[in-house]
C-alpha cells in the first residue's frame, strides 16, 4: 500500500479518522474503496 494509505490506517487506529471522513476520500478519488476496506480492516 502507499504510504498515504498506511498513514490513514494508522489514523483510523487510533480513532482520529472516523469511516465517514474516509468514505469522503472515496468520493473525492483520494483512496479507492479497496484501500478504504483495507484501512478500516474488511481486507
């Protein structure tokens, strides 16, 4: 994975990233909805 993604699961870990901002990153084509899975651990 990118170091992009690494650092949001990281984030995401720790509680201060919520699904929502992420699935807002999905939208705006920051992460694709595979690496939104992998972040948030359905991968």
């Amino acid at each position: 994975m990118t170091q992009l993604v690494e650092s949001l699961k990281r984030l995401y870990e720790k509680g201060k990233l919520s699904e929502e901002k992420l699935q807002s990153m999905i939208q705006k084509s920051t992460i694709t909805d595979y690496e939104y899975k992998y972040i948030i651990g359905e991968v």
